[in-house]
C-alpha cells in the first residue's frame, strides 16, 4: 500500500465487514509482495553488526528468540496447547498479553513464569493505534505500568505495531519490541533496519531502553495474508541470520494457530508450521544460536553498552531510516 491508502484503510479498517476486510489487504499484501523484492524478506543492509561487537554469550553463532501475541481470548485458550509443544522441544518463549481485552488467566500466567517462559504487555486494549497523538499514547501510560507492575513484566510490545521510540521511554520496561528490521506489510512500515538489537535514551530524564526488533516475517502475513502452505520463507530467513550472526526473533500468535486435526478456518494456520519451524531450526542450528528470553537479550545488550569502552555507555537511536554501519550508535 502507499501512504495514503494505507491510512485511508486503517482509519476505514474498524468499520469494514471483516471477510472483506481480509480479502482488500490480501490484494495489497500480494502487490506490496512484489514492490519489495529487494528489501523483504530479506534487507541485506540489516546485517551491519553493531560497533565493537564481540559476539553473542557462550560463543554462539546468532540469538534465536521466540515470542509470541495473545490477541484475544481465543488465543489465551490456545496458549497451552502452544506451551505443550513447545516443551515438548525443550524451547522457551515470552507471551505478551493485552490487559483490557480479556481478563488474563492467573494461573496461566504463573505457570509461565514459573516454568521458564515470560510474560509481557501488549499494549492495553488491541484495537487502535495508541501512539495517534501524545494526549492519547500518555493517558494509557499510567495503566499500562500498572499492569507491568502487577504482572512483574518488563517488556512491552505495542499492538499492530504502531511505535514511537520516543514515547515508549515513558514505560517502565527494560525493552520494547514494537519494531521490525524490514516489514512493509506493517500499518507503519518503517523498518528500523538491523536484526541485532540496540539501546533506545532521547529523554536523559528517564531511563533508556533496549529494543528487540522481529527479524523473522510474522506468522499472520505469511499464512493468513500471503497464504503461504510452507515455512520456505522462515527458513530462509533464519538462514541469512545465521550466516549474519545476528538476532532471530520471531512473533507468532496462537489466535491463528490451528491445533489438533480437522482443516484450519479462515483465519488459521496448522500449527503444525510453526513445529516444523522450530524443529528445522534446533536439527540445524542447535549447537549455533543462544536460546535466550527477551528480557535476557535486554540485559545482554545492557551489559554490553556499559561495558563497551570507545563509544558512548548508552548507544542511542532515533526514529529516522539509517543505512550505515554506524547506524546503532548514532543519533541523527
């Protein structure tokens, strides 16, 4: 989509019968598709590793992440069927839950953070851009703490994927993982343009940041938009990050997930996919990739930037397109 249209869909979107919804942004995922041959899945210029980077923890090759969005209550009551299989591979991942669209389940979230995985906040309700203006994104910021607070999370992911880097730096996170390294499928495509992560701090005020881009397409645009019956595109993408020596994380959502036998509805996808994903990538890479947390990347990155001895203690960005690779530790 060009801007335009793109604005005029989503200010359109809540208003529209949702299968035809569905069938308009197909048609503009699949001429966006092909618009960005050179620059989806795979943005080569993403690969510029950080300035003094010495590598990942235990000497692994690259960083594999998983996390996921639990959109709605339909994908709360899919989450442990999500969590069973990931057990079953021995992997982790974070669940970010929205906080006024459903009531979480308590003891859906104690069994996670007491059994190795992670829980965050996605936003506060799910529909709407948060960040339309200042007045809108910091009458939710009091209650969105609040709910990190009770929930002992410390990291945020905004819905859609709407992001003001700026702003965020009021949360009370230690991450943020509203971005992507390229993504034009996004309702706000500005990909930041790296697969490692880095140190977010405009307000000295406050403190800073660290932010966890996805490198990895999103599970949605893939099965349900582009309708993809493989997982070719993920491979190859965990591939390139493995040659690159970078940060693979992926976000998928169980609201799409479709568990069990019987064929998948409209808007769902064999789980099984997401399986096949995370067997190719433990056969392939397992002695190669840190299987980490977000919040343990985060305070790797942290202790990484205060450490790091010829360049600024805290590494900052803005919000511009930057194509350099100096890119993680200028400010322009």
């Amino acid at each position: 989509m060009n801007k335009l249209i793109q604005k005029i869909y989503y200010s359109i979107k809540p208003f529209i019968y949702r299968e035809w919804m569905l069938y308009i942004r197909r048609k503009y995922v699949l001429r966006t598709k092909l618009r960005n041959k050179t620059n989806w899945p795979i943005l080569e210029s993403a690969a510029c590793p950080p300035v003094q980077w010495t590598g990942w923890p235990h000497g692994k090759h690259f960083a594999f992440v998983l996390t996921h969005d639990v959109d709605t209550q339909k994908g709360q009551e899919k989450c442990r069927q999500l969590i069973r299989l990931e057990e079953k591979l021995g992997l982790r991942s974070s669940f970010n839950f929205v906080p006024e669209d459903y009531i979480l389940d308590e003891t859906l979230r104690e069994y996670l953070v007491t059994h190795g995985f992670e829980v965050g906040v996605h936003g506060l309700k799910h529909k709407g851009n948060m960040f339309r203006s200042k007045d809108v994104f910091f009458g939710k910021v009091a209650k969105i703490n609040g709910y990190l607070d009770k929930w002992k999370a410390v990291g945020f992911r905004a819905p859609s994927m709407y992001h003001n880097l700026e702003w965020i730096q009021h949360l009370d996170i230690k991450y943020d993982s509203s971005t992507f390294d390229t993504d034009p499928f996004e309702p706000q495509p500005d990909g930041i343009g790296t697969i490692f992560p880095f140190r977010y701090q405009k307000d000295t005020s406050r403190p800073g940041y660290i932010e966890l881009p996805y490198t990895l397409p999103q599970d949605f645009a893939l099965f349900i938009m582009m309708r993809e019956k493989n997982i070719d595109i993920w491979k190859r993408k965990l591939d390139w990050i493995f040659q690159k020596g970078g940060m693979a994380l992926i976000n998928t959502h169980p609201d799409y997930m479709h568990f069990g036998n019987g064929s998948s509805g409209n808007e769902e996808y064999p789980s099984r996919l997401y399986e096949e994903f995370l067997e190719y990538a433990k056969s392939k890479y397992a002695e190669h990739f840190w299987h980490a947390l977000p919040r343990e990347v985060a305070s790797f990155w942290e202790s990484r930037a205060r450490e790091s001895t010829n360049c600024p203690p805290y590494p900052i960005r803005s919000q511009m397109k930057i194509r350099c690779p100096d890119h993680l530790l200028t400010l322009k």
